[in-house]
C-alpha cells in the first residue's frame, strides 16, 4: 500500500495488490449496493456456494463494493468528484493495481471538509469500535441512536453510518462466528448483508486485498483521533489533567483496526524468524499500519523460536538457575574478564539509614574501572538504568557486573546531560548491584525505596538489546526510532515500566547514544506528513501515553490503577508474585508490608491498601481472585498465561468525583443507579440466559435495551446473537435466577453511570439479586445468589440444572447503596450493556 510509511531500510519487498473490481461503484446507498449490483437474496446454501467457488465476478462485486464503495462514498478527489477505480489503481506488467499514493490528500480533504471535531466530543467511537471487537450487539443500532439524538447533518451523518457498517462487516468476514441453529437451514433465503451476519464464513477475496480494506479503514478511522498540543503529551502538567483530561482519555482507549491472523503480514514475519507469541501480541497490541511497518523492521533479536508457539514464548522466562551472563561487545568474555563487586558492608549501612546506593565509578590506572557506593541523600545528579533481564546484565547470584559492563556503562551515562565533576563519571544506579539479592531487611529496603530512585533520578537510560547495536542515523527519523522502542522487549516486561513510567527524563541508548524520548515526541507532533499522521504515529503518541501518563501529578490512586491497569495487559513477567509489588511502587504504597506478607497472599494486601475501587473494576473482564472476600478483584492485570492481554474490556479513565466502593462487610460497598424488576418465572429452560429488553412501564414508557457481553461464557455460543441476526431473537429473553423466588428477594441490575445514559444513551450494568431497603440494598451477582437464596434444583453431582424463563419489567430506578459480597463469583459472565430505547 503506497501510502503507508516504511523504515529507512525495510525488509520486505513491497507486495502489490491486485484490483480485482470490474466496475466503479454506483454512488448510491453503501449498504443495499449488492442487491443493485445483481446480488440480491439467495438462499443460505447459494451463498455458501458463491463463498466457496471465489468466482472472478464475485470477487469483484466484493472488491468494488468493500474498498472502492467506501473510498467513493466518504473520500473526493479534484473538484470534489468521487475517486474511481482509475484514481485508486495503475497498470502493470502484472495487471492492474491497487495504488493509494494519493491517499492521504484526499483524507486530508475529508478532515477540511466535514466538521469532525464535533463527532469526537460526543461519540464514543472508541466505546463502538471495542463493542465490535467484543462481538456485542448492534453498535450501529448506537450510531443510529447517537446521530438522532444529536441531530448531526445528513453528510456527517453518512460517513459514522457507512464508516461503522464498514468496520463491522469486515470483522464478521475476518474472525469466525457461531451462528443460532437457524442458520443450518439451507433453503432460508436472506441478503448478503443477512448471511454474513449468521454464518460462519471465510472471506472469498484474497489476503493482500482483506489486509488493503482494512488498511484503509485504519487510516479513517484515525482521521478522526484528537489532536495534541505538544505540552499536553510532554508536560502532562496539572493544567493538561484540567483542561485536555477527556483527550487523553480518549486517546488512551483509541482502537486500532486490527490485522487478520491470517494476513500475510503475519505469516511472513514468522518465516523470518520472528516469535510465534511476540507476532501475535504485536497484532493485538498494534494496529495493521503500525503492525505493517514493525513487519518491515529486522526482528528484535537473533533467538531460535522454534519452540515457541502462538501462545508462549520457550525464552520468556529468565531461568535463575541456568542464566546467562553477557558481556559487552567486543570482550572476549569471562576468560578475560573479571566481576566488579559491590562493597556489602557500604551497602548495608546506606540502606540501613534508608537511603539508597549510587554507584561512583572511579578511573584507576591502565583503564582499570573500580567502584564504590554514595547514599542518595548526598548524590542528587544521577542516571537510573533501566534494562531487560534475559538480556544478560543481570546476576542472580552476586552483586556484580563484568568488567566490560561497567566501562560500557561508564560510556554510555557520559554521553547524558546530567552534571558531573571534572575528570569523573556520572553516578548512576542500576538494580544488579544496588539491590541486595539475598531475601533480607536490605533487599526489603531496596524495594521500599525503589519509587524515589527511578522518580528522582536526573535521567532513566534504557537498555534494550534490540537497540543497542543500531544507529538512529540508519532510521528513517523519529518514527522508526519510537517504533523500534515500542516493538522492544522493554516494554513488555513488569518491572521496565515504573522505571519508564517514573523518569523526569527517559533516554534509550542506541550505538550512536542516547535518544531522548520526549524530544522525538515533540518533533513528531510537528510532522505535517500525512501518511504518518494518519497511518504509524496514533500508534506511537498512544504508547507514549500509556508509558507518561503517570507523570501527571494530581492524579488519584484510582486514576492511577486505571492507567496501570491498561499499560500492563500486554507485559508479562518471569515472578508472578511481583506484580502486586511493582503495583504497590507505582501507586506509593507500602511495599514493606507487601513484601512481608506471603507471595501468594500479596495480591490481597494489594487490595487492602486501597482507599477507594475504581467503579469500572466490576464490569472488568479478567480472571478474578478465587479468595473469599476478593473474588470480585481481577487476579492480574498482566498479560495472560495464553499470552493474550490480560482484559478484554479495559478500565477508562474517569475523574471519580463520584462515589467509589470501598471495602465494606466482607465485601465492596458503593452507590449506583439501578433499576429494581418486578419478575415471575415460566417454564424451566436451558441453563444460561440472557436478559434482553426491560420496559419501563412506571416512570415514562421507555424500553431499556440490553446488550449481552458474554463472551466468555461458553454458553453463550448458542444465544448471544444481535437483535436482528434471525428471527429467533426472542430465545435470547432470559437470566439465570433461582426456581423459587422468596418474597424479600428481588432482582435488580446495578448501571455503572446514569449520566452515561442520559448524555450518550447507554451505559453498561450486571445484574444482581438479593434484597432491598428504602436506602440500600444487598446483593451478588446472580449466579452465585442460587444456591444461598436457596433457589436452583441441584442434581446430584452438586451441579445446577434446569432454570426458568423471565417475563420482567423495571419496577424502579434510583442511585442506592449497594453491597456486593467478595465472595461473590466473577462478574464478567454477568455484565450488561444498558440503554433506553423509546417504545416505537
């Protein structure tokens, strides 16, 4: 794709793509244009034919109607006409081709022309595009709503609808869909549109044309990203939390269109040797034009992956026992070189008084580097070391470093800006010999200490190895230099990112020096190239995000947890058990009563220090505690053992001026809205369900719309289907609550904000039984109500079996104060999304 920026020595072959369009679209409606293209309703078992034979008018149709029916409906050229095949195409030897070089003028029109600054301030497109990747229901049912509500103009209008109906039948073509037990049916007849919706299909265009489309949707939808005055991304002052809070936000949660596993572009990356594991959360992490331009970077180190897989990495855990040692280039290794050890006995007595050690190189005769140890409190200029422990400068048997690691050190901190006596190197600290490694009151001090070391240090070098060895004047400029930081390892581990995340100044060393991060961002924001404004550096001003964003100072601890909760679901780490540790450093808790507490117990004394819970904590799907009294706590917010992100759905940021739960009896204690039902029971059916459409008959006729998410629940395979996916919707009518119903037991659904739906229409909630009083009530989570409300027939095996169909209306809404139980089970089978729909 020629719009696309590449390194300045790619290493792949530009692949072209073929057009396979045999005619220009029509200009008419981008949604019924296959039944004005002669492909009207078919029977199921003819479209499934058409799918599997690929014939050339088919494909073409498809292409016409998927790339070039988009660019003609939303993009002009020249004197404001629509482009044609003819301005997006040039001929070959090898037939004609797809030719986007003149794709960023036209965006660049598209944004002069239409007011999307208005889209971005009351849309959520991020909220619509994850509903997509989630699989819920009908996001263009709230892109419909939303354009009604605030009465956009027709144009505006036709590029939310037509960029959403884009974007959702291309990943009902790019991922495979379980269909309700209608769509075995081979006669039923429908539209294309009806079919791709049911069926399990595989897109009949090939790859390089699939990843083409949602190249281009990636360049739209990043048209309409916000953007960022340079003090906003580097300052990250109290007036940037003030003033640009919602920005952040919202480029905190921007979604990428992501590439297909089955692109090209993934399967070329592990034939050249990349990792299995790394390429597959490269591609949940990345978005495809940032994903495309990694592919054409040599890959991050020199490592056999052989044994890896999709799903884990063989080399991702640094083996203790057996760990490796390296030694600065161009040394001969330990046969000619020695350890330089720290002085224990210095150390000691500095940690002892709680100040941290500074190493301070001295130069000694015939190039010979010796060290000793200064406590922080009399060094204020130092440089703090941040580096990748399978990359070798570790030690896990003494508090030592070659002595080539330490010349190369003592090289690379002078090249820093940080003040030093004539003659001397600067000082620095690096957590191989100023972080004692046996289990002791000195180790314990170290950690204890390690927020002020990173925070008050005049400058963090990182050292990665997939940097070390290149030369920033070998790169095409900032972009490729902050890709190949953000496709390092280094900002896939636990502990690298307090030690980004706390830096005045972050360096990361290069053969030719340090490149200061901040500067690159700075020049970045001033690129007036299109086709990396809109393609690679959203990826980046994102990641830099995620990594900086901390340094804001009036953020709340709650704040705090949501921005580490989103920086940490793709990093992983070889101890599992130090995650509550690096949790605690970067919230400025007490990690001496972490780590006094036993490493599997750790994760509890986490929670225990918090003053207040994020709200969003409980509509959060990951794994949760298994513990009494947490179980409604996620258990990590690391990348998982499948190597997949950690949460499916992320925490947002929020200014919680709010109410935020707190530990109350054995469990969380919040105010919510809620909406109160007034239920009976019917006939026993299945044994998952499904709340679908509430009717408030009390207070003003509306409908309240539900939207399942539960995509983990295997259940759900059969019933979790969009309104208008067949006409068996209505099975989608029902819940999980006990047989009997008690008459002091009632169910109710907890809304996260009332407010959401009130400005944007929707808002999400779970649902909850339990009981209630005038101020209060208090509830769990519906599955786990069954058994103790003593509803559920429970066969013998102990396992619950039949329940009964729901016929509900709302009976109240409100904010109340809610109890949820911590030894309440995992919500994330039980979240909804909730919005008003009027009763027409």
């Amino acid at each position: 794709m020629d719009h696309l920026p590449v390194p300045k020595c790619p290493q792949n072959r530009p692949q072209s793509v073929l057009c396979l369009a045999q005619q220009d679209f029509d200009g008419g409606d981008f949604d019924t244009y296959p039944e004005r293209a002669g492909w009207g309703e078919r029977s199921r078992k003819e479209w499934a034919v058409e799918f599997q034979r690929k014939s050339p008018e088919f494909q073409g149709f498809l292409h016409t109607w998927r790339f070039f029916g988009l660019t003609s409906t939303l993009l002009t050229i020249d004197n404001g006409r629509p482009p044609r095949i003819s301005d997006l195409t040039r001929h070959t030897t090898a037939g004609r081709i797809i030719d986007t070089s003149k794709l960023p003028g036209m965006l660049e029109t598209f944004i002069r022309n239409n007011s999307l600054s208005q889209v971005r301030d009351v849309v959520d497109l991020e909220r619509l595009l994850e509903d997509i990747n989630l699989s819920l229901v009908n996001p263009l049912q709230t892109m419909d709503d939303q354009i009604r509500r605030h009465k956009f103009n027709n144009r505006l209008s036709t590029i939310l609808t037509v960029m959403l109906t884009s974007i959702m039948n291309e990943s009902r073509f790019r991922r495979t869909q379980t269909a309700c037990d209608c769509s075995i049916d081979p006669s039923r007849v429908e539209s294309l549109n009806t079919f791709i919706n049911n069926a399990v299909i595989v897109d009949p265009l090939p790859v390089l044309v699939q990843d083409s489309i949602d190249l281009l949707l990636d360049a739209l939808t990043s048209s309409f990203l916000p953007k960022h005055p340079q003090k906003y991304l580097n300052e990250l002052s109290v007036e940037s939390i003030s003033t640009y809070a919602p920005v952040l936000s919202q480029t905190l949660r921007s979604q990428s269109i992501h590439i297909s596993p089955r692109s090209s572009v993934i399967s070329n990356m592990i034939k050249n040797g990349w990792c299995p594991s790394l390429t597959s959360q490269l591609r949940q992490r990345f978005g495809i034009s940032a994903l495309v331009f990694i592919s054409n970077l040599e890959r991050p180190d020199s490592l056999m992956h052989g044994a890896c897989s999709e799903v884990r990495c063989a080399f991702d855990k640094v083996d203790q026992k057996n760990y490796i040692r390296a030694h600065a280039d161009g040394c001969a290794g330990a046969a000619s070189c020695f350890d330089v050890c720290v002085d224990k006995a210095e150390m000691h007595e500095t940690l002892k008084n709680d100040r941290f050690p500074i190493i301070n190189v001295i130069n000694q005769n015939n190039n010979l580097l010796s060290m000793n140890i200064s406590g922080s409190e009399s060094t204020k200029e130092y440089v703090a070391i941040s580096h990748v422990w399978s990359d070798g400068l570790g030690n896990p048997k003494a508090n030592a470093i070659p002595h080539c690691q330490l010349q190369a050190l003592g090289s690379m901190v002078t090249s820093l800006p940080v003040p030093t006596s004539a003659g001397n190197l600067a000082p620095f600290w690096l957590d191989t010999i100023c972080c004692p490694i046996e289990e002791s009151k000195d180790q314990e001090a170290a950690i204890r200490l390690m927020r002020d070391t990173y925070e008050k240090a005049s400058v963090v070098l990182v050292l990665d190895s997939s940097t070390l060895t290149l030369s920033t004047t070998d790169m095409n400029g900032d972009v490729e230099i902050l890709m190949r930081i953000f496709r390092s390892r280094w900002t896939t581990r636990l502990w690298t990112l307090q030690e980004g995340a706390l830096a005045q100044r972050l360096f990361v060393q290069f053969a030719n020096g340090p490149y200061d991060m901040q500067e690159g961002i700075k020049r970045i924001q001033k690129n007036a190239d299109m086709s990396m404004e809109y393609t690679v550096i959203p990826t980046i001003l994102k990641e830099f995000l995620e990594l900086r964003v901390f340094q804001i100072p009036s953020m709340s601890t709650e704040q705090k947890l949501t921005a580490i909760s989103r920086a940490l679901q793709f990093r992983a780490t070889s101890v599992e058990t130090d995650e509550p540790l690096c949790l605690a450093t970067l919230l400025g808790f007490d990690t001496q009563t972490i780590m006094a507490t036993p490493p599997k117990e750790r994760m509890q004394r986490f929670w225990d220090s918090m003053s207040g819970i994020p709200p969003d904590i409980l509509f959060l799907d990951s794994s949760r505690m298994s513990e009494d009294r947490y179980k409604w706590a996620p258990r990590s917010f690391l990348r998982t053992e499948a190597d997949g992100p950690s949460q499916t759905r992320r925490l947002i940021y929020h200014d919680y001026t709010e109410s935020v739960p707190r530990f109350a009896n054995n469990g969380l204690q919040l105010t919510a809205p809620v909406i109160k039902t007034a239920f009976h029971w019917n006939r026993p059916v299945g044994n998952a369900f499904y709340i679908f459409a509430l009717k408030d008959d009390e207070m003003n006729g509306d409908w309240y719309w539900i939207r399942t998410n539960m995509s983990r629940a295997k259940a759900a395979e059969k019933y979790s289907q969009p309104f208008d996916r067949c006409d068996h919707v209505q099975e989608c009518l029902r819940m999980l609550p006990p047989v009997s119903q008690p008459k002091d037991r009632i169910l109710i659904i907890m809304l996260k904000r009332q407010k959401s739906i009130d400005v944007m229409g929707e808002t999400e909630g779970f649902l909850l039984y339990g009981t209630s009083t005038t101020e209060s009530i208090s509830a769990q989570p519906i599955e786990d109500g069954m058994n103790d409300a003593g509803g559920g027939r429970t066969s013998s095996n102990g396992k619950t079996t039949a329940t009964p169909d729901a016929s509900i209306m709302v009976h109240e809404t409100g904010e109340k104060m809610i109890q949820v139980p911590g030894n309440a089970n995992s919500v994330m089978e039980k979240t909804f999304d909730v919005k008003p729909r009027s009763s027409d």
